[in-house]
C-alpha cells in the first residue's frame, strides 16, 4: 500500500503547528525554557511546515 506525498505534506504541516501551540501554551502556562531550545523548537517548526508545503506542491504537479 502506497500513501500519496500529499497526505504525508498535510502530516507535516498539523505536526508542526501543534509543536508551535503545544511550546505557546507550555510558556503560557509558565514553564519556561532555555533560549537554545526554544530556537531548536522554532527552527523544528518552521522546517516541518515548509517541508510540507513542499510535498504538497510536489504532489499537486506529478
């Protein structure tokens, strides 16, 4: 069984925004963190949300 690049994109992209809602709510909660994995975190996010975008274009072309 075969899963299309889409459903994979569209994974990617709802993981990336519960990590950046679950780290949101977590400092709303006042736990606080290091500045070095805070960006670790952001940087996390903001590749997984542009990876899926990616497999979403892809697999709107082929």
């Amino acid at each position: 069984m075969t899963i299309p690049d889409w459903f994979y994109g569209i994974a990617s992209i709802l993981a990336g925004f519960a990590l950046a809602f679950l780290t949101v709510k977590k400092r709303s909660m006042g736990v606080k963190e290091d500045w070095f994995s805070l960006f670790g975190k952001i940087v996390l996010t903001l590749f997984m949300i542009g990876f899926g975008l990616l497999l979403l274009t892809v697999s709107k072309t082929s």
